[in-house]
C-alpha cells in the first residue's frame, strides 16, 4: 500500500552546521478492529499485514484458536466520511458456531496493565484464557550460541528500521536459528501480533519448538501474546518487567532479557538453554 514510511521536512545539524533536507520517518496511523461488525479496539500501528494483525490480536484475546474460526477479514469500505476506504478499518468475521465475546464489556482483563487487576488477577486470567495450554512440556532445547545470533540475523532483516531507525521488530526463529518470520511495527506488540496472526492464517498455531525474538523490553502484554500462541520461548534485547517475569514462570516458559551479543539474563526456563 505504500504507506510504512513517510517523508517530512527536517533540519539537520551536523558538526554545527545546519541544512534542509526531507527525512524518512515510518508511518503511523489508527487501525480499528471490528469483530463481527462491531467495533472492538483501536492500536496505533503501522500500516502493513493488518489483517494479520488484527488477528493475531484476536488470538491474544482468546477468541481465536484453529484458522477455521475466521471466515473472512476484510477492510471496511466508506470508512471515512466523503465514503473512501481508508484502510484503517478492519473486520474479522468469525466462523459460524465460533463464541462471540461480549464485546459491550471492557477489554478482556489479561491484556494489558491498565486494566486495573492486581498481578495475581492477571496472571489467572492468562492461564484461563488460553487456548493453548502445556507450554511448560515443550521439550525443544535451544543452543546458547544460536541464540546469541539471533539478534544480528533480526537486525539484518530489519528492511524498513534501516531507512526509519523508528520501528520495533519481532522475529520468528526455529531452535537452529532459521528466521521463519519477521514483522515491523511502530509498536512491539503490533509486531508479535503481526507474527501470530501469520501463523493463525498459516494454520500453524500453536508454535510449539519456536523462539520469539523482540528487539525492546518484555512487558507482560508480549509475554501474554506468546502464551496465547503457544510459544515457548521468548527472548528480548531490553529488560522484563516483573510481571512478565511471573508470568513467565508461571506457565512454563523460558524468558531471556538483555540478549546482547554473548551476554544474556535468564529470567525463567533456563533448562531449555543448553551450553
């Protein structure tokens, strides 16, 4: 669609001279989700793979499982208000029998912080929710040297951060390092949303034996997001928050902070990081 970066008027300053020059900034721009028809939320994101995001949103919501649950996911037409498609609008319609959350109601209680729950509430809510239980039995193993690498191989495929420097990247890894997947987002969330969208469309949830790659911190909600898809492994190149911590443990999954070159913390799991 042509619409991930835009060009805008910047003054540069180098070595304290100053010039006029047009800058490449990434583009962002409000995406609403509709389910059903009806609207449910609205993300800041970049414009790209929409549709994979607003189902893998769906997925982290705990509405979607099998890829038959989606019979269609189309942009809304005459979204603005001169009847043009902004493509800013997008609708997930579900499968017939497939449960319709009440959506009259806030957003679902394990998704993010300001939702008002205490810790333990949210931790509960997650294990509930999931529709991909078992994470804890995932038996894949990953080489710390591969996972080390990891971060090169997300940087080098970062296509649109090369001209931007603005985006956030999540990345999809088999144990042996293959790069299966690589989205870019202005929002860390978006970009794993992207992925597991992609893989619910593919039919390859849940993603037992894949590792997640996120090039900022890990918050609770991407932690949450992992879990919903099935992922055991979850690696970032900042810090967690504590509750992505307990969280982390509390499902089973291994969570690596701080993955910079050959340094790493493991923060729950580490049995699956083999030396």
């Amino acid at each position: 669609m042509g619409r991930v970066t835009e060009r805008r008027r910047v003054v540069r300053i180098r070595n304290g001279a100053a010039g006029v020059r047009p800058d490449t900034l990434v583009a962002e721009e409000p995406l609403e989700i509709r389910l059903n028809g009806k609207p449910l939320a609205i993300t800041m994101r970049t414009p790209g793979d929409d549709f994979a995001l607003a189902v893998g949103f769906l997925v982290s919501e705990g509405v979607l499982a099998a890829a038959s649950d989606v019979q269609a996911v189309t942009y809304c037409e005459g979204a603005a208000e001169d009847g043009s498609n902004t493509y800013n609008v997008v609708n997930v319609q579900l499968a017939a029998g497939v449960p319709v959350p009440d959506i009259t109601l806030e957003r679902n209680v394990y998704t993010t912080s300001s939702c008002g729950l205490c810790g333990k509430a949210s931790l509960d809510a997650v294990r509930t929710a999931t529709r991909f239980p078992g994470i804890d039995s995932d038996p894949v193993r990953v080489p710390v040297e591969v996972l080390c690498a990891m971060p090169d191989r997300l940087r080098e495929a970062q296509k649109v951060f090369d001209r931007t420097g603005g985006l956030h990247a999540a990345g999809l890894f088999t144990a042996q390092g293959e790069l299966l997947d690589l989205r870019e987002d202005v929002g860390r969330h978006n970009a794993v949303d992207k992925i597991v969208g992609r893989a619910h469309q593919g039919g390859r949830l849940p993603l037992m034996g894949a590792v997640l790659l996120v090039s900022g911190r890990a918050s609770f909600e991407l932690v949450q997001k992992a879990v919903m898809a099935g992922i055991p492994v979850l690696a970032a190149v900042s810090a967690p928050s504590s509750l992505a911590v307990d969280l982390a443990l509390e499902s089973g999954m291994t969570l690596v902070g701080f993955l910079r070159g050959p340094d790493m913390n493991i923060y729950a799991g580490e049995e699956r990081i083999t030396f």
